[in-house]
C-alpha cells in the first residue's frame, strides 16, 4: 500500500533531489485520477546557502490497481517514459524527473514530475461545458488549436522509443486491440449483454486498414489536460499509452461521453469533448499532421472506445460488488452506461445484421 507521507517524501528525496536535507510541505492528495495515487507537494532545500523551492507531483501505484485481478492500465514505467518520450516533441508535458521501482520507499513503485498550473475540465459539469463552448465560439479558438496541437503532438512520438511499449505492427493493431478488451469485457461482465456481443461482432467486420503506427495517449480527451485562463498548460494522465493507430485517440476523443453526455445529450452535442467541432477538428488534425482522417476509420475506433469504457464501468462496478473495492466512486459507473449503451446502438445501427 503507498505510503506517501511528508516523511517518507523527506526521507527519500533528501540527498536525491539535493545533496542535504529536503523539507516536505502543502501536501495535497489529488482524487481526480484513477489508476494511480496522486500527490502534490512542495520541496525546500538549501543550495549554495540559498534556499530553494519546488512543486513537485508523485505517481504511485496505487492499492487498487495493484490487487486488481484484471489489468486496465498499462506500467507505471511505461507511463513515465510515456511521458518523458513526450520531453522532446511539441507538446507540454509536465517535466519528468525519475522513476523508481524499489517499493521499499513509499510502499510501491512511482514517479517524480513537475507540478504545473491548472484545472482539469470537467465536461459533464454544465458550467465547465459553457465554458469550453465559449472558446470554441472566441475569434482565436486559442484552446481547440492547442487541442490539436496537442493531438498531433503525441502522435509525432515512434512507440519503437519508448520503453515498454511493444511496437505493435500496424496490420495487427485493430485484432489486438478487438481481442484484448473483448477478452477484458467476458472477464468483468456481470450478465450478458446482447448489444456488447452485437458491438463486438460489427468491430470484427468493420475493422479498417491501418497503415502506421504511432503513440498514442489512450486517454486523449480535454479532462485530462490541465487549462489555465483558457490554455492548455499540461497533457496528464498517460497510464493507458501504447502503440496504436494514431486515429484511435481521435475517435475516443469524439465520444458522446467525453462530450458530456451521461443520459441526455448535452447543449452543444456536435462538440468533441465540448471543446470543438469534429468536422474541423479533423481537418485540422489532417493539415497539422499530413494524416487523413477517414470518418470510417475514426467511426471504427469510436465504437471501440464505448466498447472498452462501458468494459471498465462494469469492472468496477463488480469489484464493488464483490467487496474488492471500497472506492464507492465505482457506484457511481451505472449512471454512466444508459447513454453509453446508447451511443453505442446509434453507431452501429444502420449495420445490424
């Protein structure tokens, strides 16, 4: 179990981070996240008899993905050099400082970065939608640009760099990805859902050519970026990065969910995560990267991306269940999956056999 205390911090950062002493403060435990534990700190030192101070964030491990009989999430390493690979592309990122595996000094693995300013959106907040909306609606569109700035960012990174990540050949990545969640979905399912199974015979059919691989984030969306006075500050989040058809992290970011939408449809449906219009968003996707954006393609990965979300609300509504978890945020996932299944039956629909 992590054991992320301001003495264990001390303890471990002190002749590491500097060569004396560090001192830990304003420790902060951020619940955003998920799949790891979280927190922020501040660190003072003393360097050249002048003291110093730095925000810092940790990454750990945390108990629940540890004890989880199914794995969701990629490495905790994986995600670090992830994100470190980030450092040399153009993309913010927060500033990586070291990964570490030896579970003795906080109870687990984790990682070290910088802290950066910044609210990560909600969309399924009306005011936080209003918003998004309204920067779409701005005459510079500051926000949706860095969006796909953002996008194009990531996907300008060679998965074969960066450790950990298999570097998966691109005429495979469509069945690997079909037979990993669909292998995920029979694992966590409660009872049988016709339209999952429906789902997964229309992935088999309709899987597209996929002609490149890159990295991609897995969890590409505006709620796990960081926005200060309406500019993005920080991509976070990237436990789910592999590699993959760069046009998946632009479906999943398509989703109606990302959008908002839990039940009803949200004020503005035709905005990607709120945030911009999918029309122009792949056309500017495509001008930024040189990429085309196939709306058959992108309409493939989409369905994928309800398919694996609605797998993860199930699993975590089972671990509830079953009293492996006490996290009553998983609860909460059986309001997510009426508009989900939703979604899912609108895409597939015309194609039902």
């Amino acid at each position: 179990m992590p054991d992320i205390t301001t003495e264990s911090l001390s303890s471990y950062l002190s002749g590491r981070l500097a060569d004396g002493d560090v001192t830990v403060t304003d420790r902060v435990e951020h619940v955003e996240g998920w799949s790891r534990d979280t927190v922020s700190f501040t660190a003072s030192w003393t360097e050249d008899g002048a003291g110093v101070e730095e925000r810092l964030v940790v990454r750990a491990e945390s108990e629940e993905q540890t004890n989880a009989d199914l794995q969701l999430y990629g490495e905790i390493e994986t995600e670090f050099h992830a994100m470190d690979a980030a450092q040399s592309v153009d993309i913010l990122v927060p500033e990586t400082y070291w990964y570490e595996d030896d579970e003795s000094h906080l109870g687990g693995r984790f990682f070290l970065v910088e802290h950066i300013p910044g609210e990560a959106p909600i969309t399924w907040s009306p005011k936080w939608r209003s918003k998004l909306s309204d920067t779409w609606e701005s005459d510079d569109r500051t926000l949706p640009h860095q969006f796909v700035d953002a996008a194009a960012g990531v996907h300008s990174i060679d998965p074969a760099g960066v450790d950990g990540v298999e570097d998966v050949p691109p005429d495979e990545i469509t069945r690997r990805e079909i037979e990993r969640w669909e292998s995920l979905y029979r694992e966590t399912v409660l009872v049988e859902e016709p339209l999952m199974e429906e789902a997964l015979e229309w992935l088999k059919r309709n899987q597209p050519t996929v002609d490149e691989t890159t990295l991609v984030h897995g969890d590409f969306r505006v709620g796990n970026m960081l926005v200060e006075d309406e500019t993005v500050t920080g991509v976070l989040d990237w436990e789910f990065a592999r590699a993959g058809d760069p046009l998946f992290d632009i479906g999943y970011a398509s989703m109606d969910y990302y959008a908002g939408k839990l039940v009803n449809e949200t004020e503005r449906p035709e905005l990607a995560c709120s945030l911009l219009e999918r029309d122009w968003f792949y056309d500017e996707y495509e001008e930024r990267t040189g990429r085309t954006v196939t709306l058959e393609r992108v309409k493939f990965w989409r369905v994928l991306s309800i398919f694996l979300v609605i797998t993860m609300c199930i699993g975590g509504m089972r671990r509830y269940h079953e009293e492996r978890s006490d996290d009553v945020r998983n609860v909460w996932f059986q309001y997510m999956l009426p508009g989900l299944r939703e979604s899912l039956l609108g895409h597939i629909r015309d194609d039902r056999t």
